[in-house]
C-alpha cells in the first residue's frame, strides 16, 4: 500500500548540529514551532521504557484513500474539503478503517508511517482497559476504596475512592497552585523542568493531592491525571507487574506491527495518565482490537466479557455536563477513561491534548486514529471548583464533534464509491 505524506520544511533539529534557533531545548518542546517534532520524538528528550510488538501482527490491509482529499465536511456550520480541515487542525496522521480495512491515511509535516507519536491522555483509556481485564478476572473490585490495593495511598483522595470514582473521572481532588495535574506530572517524569522543591516522581506527585469534599457530598466530574496514574499503582500492586509489562503482554505483543514506548520517571514508573507513544497504524489496531471486542469476537486479546465492562453506559451524562473537557462533547458520558459519545451507534472515543483522538463506532464497523500536534497552552484547572465551560469558536475544528464530521464524511463516500 502506497503511504502519502508531506514533508516538512520548518527545519526543527535538522543539520549536524542544527542551528541553535532549530533546536529542541528541554521544556521546550510543547508549543510551536517545536511541537511537531517534539511529539513524534519523546524518547529523544525524556528516559522511556519500551512495549514490545507481536510476532505476527494484526493484519491491516487497505488503501490510502488519496481520492478522498477533496470530499465536502460540514463543521460548526462551516464547509470545508477533508484536506482543508487536516491542515487547520495540525494534523500529523490521520487513518480510518472499515471492516478491518484502512480506507484513508494520510501522513502530514513529516511524520510517517514508522514513526511513533505521542498519544497522550488516550494513553488513559488503555489503563482503563487493563483495570476492566482485573476486574473481569475478580482481581480488581471497583467498588472497594483504591487504598485497599495500595495502603500508602490511604487518607489521600485517590485512596479515600472507590477505584471505580476514579476511573471514570469522579475523585474531587485538588492540586497545589504550582503543581496543577498536567505541568506537576510533566515535571516529575522529566518532559518539563522540575522546580527543586516538586516531586520527582509518580508516587510522590499522587501525595501532593488534597481532598476538596467530603464522602458525603454529591459527586463532581474533574478531568485531571492523578486518578489514572493511582489506578496504575493499583494495577502494578495486584499483578506483581509494570504498566509496560501489562501493556506488552496482554495487548501489544498480541496485534502491534511495531514497538510502543512511554515515559518514565526517575523510578522507572511509567506515565500511565499520558506517556504512551506508537506508530499511527499500531494506535489503529488498537482501536481496532477493541472494536471487534465489542462486537463479540472472542479471538482477539480483549474478551467481549472486557469491553462489557468497559462499556457499560455512563449514568454520569449531568456530572459530565458540569466538567471540564464537555465542550464539543454535548450529551457525552465518561466511564473508564473512555468518552461515551451516546450516538446510537455506542460509539466511544479516547482523547488527548494537542488533539489526539481515536474513535470507534462498532455499529458502522469504524475506527479512525488521529494524531496531531495542536498547540493547547490553557492552563487546566487544580480543582473542580475552578472549572468554567469554554466553548472557543476558535477552536472549533480541534473537537470530537468535527472529528466525528470527517469520519463519517469519509464512510459515506467510501460506501457510494462501493455501492
């Protein structure tokens, strides 16, 4: 299969040495015009620790869909070609599959289709797939305060919740005004500098959460890191194994065409809220693997009994509502750091900052993978009682909603192209 990109020019660490104004500093790497290479070359700034492929990999046959290009998209009520909206957004991959079949894919500024790319918080959804295999195997009781598994982890809010309030988002956490849940872990697994007095590493970072209610008081939806990075603590205590061996051995040495790596701290723990970094074709059989799980096949390394679990429906749809990342994401609900997109079709998607995405519709047998490496300096919220819902018309292309536009746009063609 022939595989399109585009080369970029901006001549970020090119040259032997590249010029000092091209060259990538430590800290530097996540606004423009760095980010581009900063995002498909983590392992070149910050210690990672690898997930090894499969022997025989997922095949992924198809074509790359060059005459889709131009197909019309409807977005915010403005029109624009497919082309036209993968530039505005930053894009650096864009693959989508039916049936099994990659129908588009398109590779943009120079990443291609070797190169692996950060994920990001998607990297969350595949730690609520491995707590959903836990719980499958009666390992992991969502229902049982996180401490249970993890004891130093008591009298901190992580702790104090259930494991099931903190997959889906629901600990009413707060972080110090220094350290809020994306810079503080940033810092402490060494993509940022550190100041001297922050933690330096995952476990530690946990501990400099406090609590912002009480038990008894009705249950908030703030989207932060902390939770995910404590279930992962969880999952190594029960399993006797780390995140990357989990990740290794029950999925990626089961379908990847290529190695996978993620980001680690001084300790070696892995960055299980965002660290996670592969080719844009591996992050689609992923998607891939998880959708046929949803539809009942057995034979893949997630049992339908997992994706049940997994996706079960949210009863949280108000909580969310109220939340932080809500915005393009109008009646979503959110359950095991998944999005629950409440389509009709149960369509669910994983996101991350810089606008990373990957959808899955198991109705229509589709899956798309985007990669992107859009520029999102906002500061995050420490508590939930800072979050203020922003919809930015601005940003309106870099939602799950124009996403979902070009999706569909594509399998509506590639259907009157079949039919």
């Amino acid at each position: 299969m022939t595989v399109r990109g585009m080369e970029c020019d901006d001549g970020i660490m090119q040259g032997f040495p590249p010029p000092l104004d091209k060259q990538v500093a430590r800290g530097g790497g996540l606004r423009p015009p760095f980010m581009r290479w900063a995002l498909s070359h983590t392992r070149e700034v910050a210690p990672t620790v690898g997930m090894r492929h499969a022997a025989q990999p997922m095949p992924l046959p198809g074509n790359s869909g060059e005459h889709l290009d131009d197909i019309p998209l409807t977005v915010g009520g403005a029109s624009m070609q497919l082309d036209q909206y993968l530039k505005a957004t930053h894009t650096d991959g864009f693959l989508v599959a039916h049936c099994g079949h990659i129908v588009y894919e398109r590779y943009c500024g120079g990443f291609h289709a070797h190169q692996p790319h950060i994920w990001a918080s998607m990297t969350k959804s595949v730690t609520g797939l491995l707590a959903a295999m836990l719980v499958s195997e009666g390992r992991l009781d969502p229902q049982a305060p996180l401490h249970r598994y993890v004891p130093e982890l008591a009298g901190n809010p992580f702790g104090d919740a259930t494991v099931q309030r903190n997959l889906d988002m629901e600990v009413a956490v707060g972080y110090p005004a220094a350290l809020p849940p994306d810079l503080g872990l940033f810092a402490a697994v060494g993509i940022l500098p550190r100041k001297d007095d922050a933690p330096d590493n995952i476990y530690d970072f946990l501990k400099v959460a406090h609590a912002t209610g009480t038990h008894d008081d009705a249950p908030v939806w703030y989207y932060q890191n902390g939770s995910a990075e404590a279930v992962a603590w969880a999952l190594r205590r029960i399993t006797g194994q780390r995140w990357s061996q989990l990740v290794t051995d029950r999925l990626w040495s089961r379908f990847a065409d290529d190695d996978a790596y993620t980001s680690v701290d001084r300790l070696g723990t892995e960055m299980a809220s965002g660290g996670l970094n592969s080719t844009l074709r591996d992050a689609a059989r992923f998607a891939e693997t998880v959708r046929r799980a949803m539809q009942g096949d057995v034979s893949g390394p997630v049992s339908p009994d997992v994706a049940r679990i997994l996706f079960q429906p949210a009863d949280n749809h108000a909580r969310f509502a109220r939340g932080n990342l809500v915005s393009g994401r109008d009646g979503y609900g959110y359950r095991h750091y998944w999005f629950q997109c409440n389509d009709g079709d149960g369509s669910v998607e994983a996101s991350g900052r810089f606008g990373q995405r990957l959808h899955i519709n198991p109705t229509q047998s589709l899956v798309a993978v985007k990669f992107s490496s859009s520029p999102d300096d906002a500061a995050r919220p420490t508590h939930a009682a800072e979050i203020q819902r922003r919809d930015d018309p601005a940003r309106v292309l870099e939602t799950s909603a124009a996403l979902t536009a070009a999706v569909t746009a594509i399998h509506e063609s590639v259907i009157r192209h079949r039919s």
